[in-house]
C-alpha cells in the first residue's frame, strides 16, 4: 500500500460476480482511488451453492472489473476468514468498509471485526434487513452492525432500521449514486430499437431486474389495458430473470388480453447486454410493494431516463414527483395508470430528461467520497 496515502481497504463483491451491488462496490472504489490507496478483497466463494443455485458469476464483460483484487474470502469457512482478517490488520488501514445487505454474511464480518477491533470500520448498508424476512435476521444483523464504527444507509427505511439497533449509531442517509457504466457504446434511441426490433413509433416501459414478488410486477401488468386503451401503441418490456416464477405472469398477461403489448426477456442480462433496453424505453416503471432503495433507478438517471416509482423506501427521495419522474402509492393500480397516462399525455419525456440530467451532481460518486469523508473525520 502506498505510504503517501490514507489506506483503506474494501470487503464486498465485484466483477466477476453478477449483481448491482458488485457493480456499486466497484464504481466506489474507482472513486475513492482518486485520493486514497484503496484495496480491493472479494470472496473466493461468496453463497454456498445450496443456498443461491443458479452462477453467481459473469466473465462478459470486464468493465467492472478491479485490477489487483484478492479474492480471498470463504465467507462459509471461519479458519479462512480469520486468516483474511489477520492479513487485513497487517496492512494497517486506516478504514475498512464493509457492503452490508444481507445477514447471510453476519457470522463471516463478525469474525473480521474482531480481528480488526482497533481498526475503524464503516459499513455501506444496501439493507440493513433483509427484503425478505427470516427468523433470527435482526439478531444477526445486531450482531454485526452494533460492531461498526459509522454507516451509510440510502434511505428513511434503513436509516430507521439502522437506529433500532444501535440509538447512537454514527451515520449519514445519502442517495443511491448513479450507474453510469453501463452506458459502453452510447448508442442512440434509434439504433437500440433497432437491434431489439422495436418500432420507432412504440412507447416502451421497461421493468428491469430480477423478478421477485415484492417488486409488485403485477400491477403494473393489471394496469397495463388501460394504458394501453389510452396509448395504444405502449408495449411493456420485462427483462430479467423470473427465478421460477414465470407461468404465474403468463397467466396474469393471458387474463388481461394483453399478449401482444408484452415482450419478455427471460434470465439474467448480461452487462453488455443491459444498454441496449435502457437505451431504446421511453419510461422505467417500479411499482414496487416493498423497497429500501434501488440501483434501478440509478441506472436509468444513467440513459436520463424518467422513472415512475411507488412511495416506498428510499424511492420518493430520488424520484421527485413531477420533475425526474412520478411518485405513486404502492399496490395502487389506477395510480399508476394514470402517471403512466399523464407521461405520455402530456409529453413529458424531454422536460424530465432535462430535469434527470440538471440532478446529476446529487447522484455523482464525488458527493458519496464527500460522505464517507465527513463520517471518517468524525
């Protein structure tokens, strides 16, 4: 490690391992390398193969990709993380951040953190519980976060929870930052809708990202005929992957009539692969139940997109109602009708971009090293 510089060392995922929060932990680490001596440590296995079955891996594309990383951790084998942490505290950094969002990883960093007691640790906490509950979450989560010397939390949500667990817990609430990487060729609107055969005369909603129940997908689908007796021309794009639950949606499209104004892309998007939707949509919709925040959004401010997104977790606080998007009640279907509706309607699609792009600074990974400095210093 450079002597010249604070030395900070990183724990989290990232490339090759699939996900937005390995893309989060590298566009952080891009940022703070600008100033500080910044190590990289990731797992050499990160879930157990009973517990997350499907590859937990994507060698495609190397755009995320972090020279010198060690991927060290078995978060599964306690001889093997004591033995990282050990290394960890001979390399005397001045703080470790630890990426936070799932107690899976409870009994892994509170091995580290005893080992590195004397050292300051700084926890990015993406959830502080879990979006799908278990038994024993919050004794896991207590154990580990009541251990860390500041947080990040990027939302009221998580900011609540945080405090539940420690009343005192040194913190910042600071917004999601914007994935901007995904952007590799700059394509335009046109050539986008090219390759994906869409028409240029077609309104497209995209719903992007991992299709679980809580992401509300279904509303947007009961809401879709009357979108579309509206706008007849608003086809609704849904990419990524279903997990199983395919059949279920079919049937829901089927009930609906709405077939022709649906096209689904099964799986998991590859990063190389992601530009190309974001690029050619008019609209990201997240009718979400349940959300502490989502790199969803991000990713959209990234094309300066508009986004329509339920009042739920940290979405109200970047999506602003009525300049980068609109904010609707959750499990509210004619709500959201009517924002998707009003989009259109009223030709919004230039004056939100103007407004997506005029907020860029509140999003930047500048502001985030800002953060993380004013807690350090603390």
């Amino acid at each position: 490690m450079d002597k010249g510089r604070k030395k900070i060392v990183m724990i989290g995922p990232v490339y090759p391992y699939k996900g937005g929060i390995a893309h989060y932990t590298s566009l952080m680490y891009r940022a703070l390398s600008c100033k500080y001596d910044v190590r990289m440590i990731s797992y050499s296995m990160q879930y157990p193969k009973i517990l997350f079955k499907k590859e937990q891996r994507d060698y495609d594309n190397k755009t995320f990709q972090i020279p010198d990383t060690k991927y060290w951790i078995n978060t599964a084998n306690p001889f093997n993380i004591l033995s990282v942490a050990r290394k960890i505290r001979k390399m005397k950094p001045d703080l470790v951040i630890f990426q936070w969002w799932h107690p899976y990883f409870a009994p892994c960093y509170w091995i580290m953190e005893k080992v590195l007691a004397h050292t300051k640790k700084l926890f990015v906490c993406h959830n502080v519980f879990p979006h799908e509950r278990f038994p024993m979450d919050r004794r896991l989560a207590s154990m580990v976060l009541k251990n860390g010397n500041c947080f990040i939390v990027q939302s009221k949500q998580d900011e609540a929870d945080l405090l539940t667990i420690r009343r005192d817990a040194p913190h910042a609430r600071t917004v999601h930052p914007t994935y901007n990487a995904f952007r590799l060729e700059g394509i335009s609107r046109a050539t986008a809708r090219e390759r994906l055969g869409i028409d240029a005369k077609e309104k497209v909603l995209l719903f992007f990202g991992f299709v679980r129940e809580y992401k509300g997908l279904k509303h947007m689908i009961h809401a879709l005929p009357e979108i579309v007796s509206a706008q007849p021309d608003v086809k609704l794009y849904i990419v990524g992957d279903f997990d199983g639950d395919k059949e279920h949606y079919l049937e829901m499209i089927r009930e609906e009539g709405m077939e022709s104004h649906v096209v689904i892309q099964d799986g998991y998007i590859p990063d190389r692969e992601v530009e190309k939707y974001f690029a050619a949509s008019d609209l990201v919709v997240l009718p979400y139940e349940s959300a502490t925040q989502s790199g969803i959004v991000q990713i959209a401010y990234g094309f300066e997109l508009p986004v329509v997104a339920t009042a739920v977790g940290g979405l109200p606080e970047v999506v602003l109602d009525g300049v980068t998007g609109y904010v609707v009640p959750p499990q509210d279907d004619s709500a959201l009708t009517k924002a998707v509706i009003r989009f259109f309607a009223e030709d919004r699609a230039e004056e939100f971009h103007e407004n997506v792009i005029r907020e860029a600074d509140r999003y930047s990974w500048e502001h985030m090293v800002e953060v993380i400095e004013g807690l350090w210093q603390k």
